[in-house]
C-alpha cells in the first residue's frame, strides 16, 4: 500500500492512498481499540455534519469495517489546502490501516462510489427537494456496503431520491449531482471540477521494499505526468461506464458514467500461456479488471486462480521465476516475477514461496460491478500507472481512462531469481 502525509483537522498523519475507494477517514481518538503511537484526530474538535458512517471494504472472504461520524475541515496535501472537505471521524475499526503506519484512507475513486458523498448528497437534496423529512434508505457501493453480506457487488441506486410524488425529475436529480462535485464530492473530484489541476489527472508509482532491483521510485503526481514521461509513451485503457448508475442529461441521452478505476483487459497469461476465461461469469461480461492501490494482493475468479495455483504449485522455489501479464490495450503488462509471489513464512527465510493471487467474488450479469479481477499492488510496483477523469459531465467527449507504462525490466525474473537465491545464501 502506497501512503503519504495529509493534514486533517490540524494534524498531519500518513494515510493509505487508495484508488479501489473514494472515501477520505481518519481514525480519531474516540477509537478506544485502536492502539497506534501515530497522530489521531481530536474528535472533541471536529465539526460534526450530523451524520454517521459505516465504511465496508473487501469482498466476501475478506471484509473489514470503518464507523465513524462525518464532519467538515481543511484537508492539506501536496502543498494543496482544500477547505471545507467532508470526511470521516473514525471511531471502530477492523482493518489493518494503522498496522501498516499510517491513521487512515484517503480514496482517490469517483464520487459516485463515494458513501460519504452518497450520505452529504442526499442529505442536502432531499432538504431541498421538499419539506418533509422521511428517512431515505440509500444502497452503498460495492466495496462499501450497508450490511455484512460484502459478496454483494451493487453500486449506489440514487433513483430513490425520486419519489412517487414527483418532487424531483430524474433530469433534477442528474444536474444536482453533478453540480454538487464542486462543493462537497471526494477532495480529488473537487480538484478536477473545478479546475484546480492543469489536467483532471493523477499518476501513480508503487516502491517496492524488497528485493527493489529495477523497481519504481514512489510518485504520486497530481494534474501532469512525472517529469521525463510523455502521454505518448502509455498504453490507455477505457474505463468501464454503467449505464444506470446516473441517468444521463437531457442534452447527451447516451452518456455512461464511470464508478470506479475499472478497465477493460484483453487477456490473462501465465507463464506466456493465456488462462482461460472463468466459468463462474456470464461469457457475456467483457472481462475487466479494478486497479487497486488499496488492495495488496492480485484477487481473481476462484476458478482460474485455482489453474494458476495448480500451474505454479501451492507452494514452490522463490528462485523460480513465473510471469503473470495482463493484455490491456493490446499491449502485455507483466507482473515483476519478484512481486508475483511472497515468501509462506516470515523468519526470513526465502526458499519456498506462494503467488500473491487469491479468489474474489465473480461478477453476477446485470447487477453491480461487473470487473473479475483486481489488480492491487504487486501489479502496480510494475507499472506508472496514470489515472485520467476526462470530463466528468460528458464523459463521451473526454473519456475517463487509465495510462500504463511498464516498469518491468526484461530480465527481471532472471535477476529476481538470483536476488532470492543470493538472500537464501546468507543464511
């Protein structure tokens, strides 16, 4: 997991940069089973909104929780102050964010998958859209979900805002959320809508902590490409759009609107011998894949991990090299061998060694997020990988989608092998 330091509330703490999420949380210090010598946030100071929330991540197999209150503050990063940011006072949690050194998560997905977003929005529409104050119940994203069944893969429905007695049109509803981006969407979102950044952008890198020969340096780079990177030089894949997610404005009836930094994959190969597609989906959902700074591992159909753990062994040398490469845009993006698999014990010793590939849940047709893969950190230490929002009212004149330059040298299987084989050495 890639983190860097945020100023929330007057404190500065490294946080989680998470482009599988598009919530921003700190844990605070009403957490009473949160042990951490890092910086939390004074929960006696924060300027509550009036709104709980309870942030699910994972899929079925490994869901974890976030609860906590919203509120209002100045959030600083990068030498950039945005003000008035809503986000979240975490006091419960289960995740592993502080084990990893830092104090919370800051999402980078779009707003819609946003349920800080989702709560503010309908809190603030329906206040508008009439007097009364009936209680609404609102659908939760996929990765952030209302009820333990984390399996679930729906995205927000905010077609309940409009109710039976018409108080708001659909085409009401389209304008106030896309206007409502500005003012209180996810701090990124507000960057791009309005204008803040040269380019509605930001890229990537992953650095890797061991075994760092031919590895990228950590960059988090906002509005441009890091310097010395030219556009020409990324291979681009679309990001998926869902119809139905918003409906679309009077004045573009076809527009598709993206939810999360999903994208469209060609193929898979391991070893240079293309995996075949799972039977748990419908052959008729184009496989794609959610690029995931949050995620530490690769997560895929149970069918076909289970193929690549046959292939591979459950268990097998750390010297032997295997490649697993996702085709995206036409071009091969291998997984550095040295980030493909990780030592099964941890006294040090490099000798036997197990793929960081685990199952997730298969995409169900029609009903939420349809990625079978995603693709989480030792995919990303092989990649710049640049994330474009593209015009976040007109999608189709500016698409949102994803650059990707391969950071993996040639022989970097051959040179991962010898690394390993000269650590077993040691011992």
């Amino acid at each position: 997991m890639y983190s860097f330091l945020v100023t929330v509330g007057g404190i500065q703490t490294p946080m989680v940069l998470d482009t599988g999420s598009s919530d921003l949380w700190m844990v605070s210090d009403a957490c009473k089973t949160c042990q951490t010598s890092l910086p939390l946030l004074p929960q006696a100071s924060f300027v509550q909104a009036g709104m709980d929330v309870d942030l699910l991540y994972g899929d079925s197999l490994t869901g974890t929780h976030a609860a906590g209150i919203i509120g209002t503050d100045a959030v600083t990063f990068a030498g950039i102050s945005i003000p008035n940011q809503f986000f979240a006072a975490i006091n419960d949690t289960d995740t592993n964010v502080l084990d990893t050194g830092c104090a919370g998560i800051f999402g980078l997905g779009f707003a819609l998958n946003s349920v800080i977003w989702n709560e503010v929005f309908a809190n603030k529409f329906e206040s508008q859209s009439s007097s009364t104050s009936a209680k609404r119940s609102l659908p939760r994203p996929r990765r952030l979900l209302p009820s333990s069944n984390y399996g679930t893969r729906f995205f927000p429905n905010l077609s309940n805002l409009i109710s039976s007695q018409k108080r708001a049109s659909s085409a009401d509803l389209t304008k106030a959320v896309l206007q409502s981006y500005s003012s209180y969407g996810p701090a990124l979102t507000r960057m791009v809508t309005t204008k803040s950044l040269v380019a509605p952008m930001f890229t990537i890198t992953l650095q890797r902590d061991t075994l760092d020969v031919g590895g990228n340096a950590g960059v988090l780079s906002l509005g441009e490409l890091p310097d010395g990177i030219q556009q020409s030089a990324l291979t681009w894949g679309y990001v998926r759009g869902y119809p139905g997610a918003l409906q679309a404005p009077p004045d573009s009836p076809d527009e598709t609107y993206p939810v999360a930094w999903e994208v469209f994959i060609d193929d898979v190969f391991l070893d240079g011998v293309r995996l075949p597609r799972s039977n748990l989906s419908s052959s008729k959902i184009a496989l794609s894949g959610l690029i995931d700074t949050g995620n530490s591992l690769i997560r895929g159909p149970a069918d076909v991990v289970n193929l690549v753990n046959s292939r591979v062994g459950n268990t097998f040398a750390c010297t032997t090299p295997h490649t697993l490469a996702f085709s995206i845009g036409g071009k091969l993006f291998p997984v550095d061998a040295r980030d493909f698999a990780s030592p099964t014990t941890t006294d040090g010793n490099l000798s036997e060694c197990s793929a960081n590939v685990v199952e997730t849940d298969a995409p169900v047709e029609g009903q939420g997020y349809q990625y079978s893969w995603s693709l989480g950190d030792p995919f990303l230490k092989g990649v710049l990988a640049s994330f474009y929002y593209g015009n976040i009212t007109y999608p189709s004149v500016d698409p949102p989608r994803i650059g990707f330059l391969s950071t993996v040298p040639a022989d970097g299987g051959r040179r991962g092998a010898a690394e390993r084989s000269a650590e077993c050495g040691k011992e």
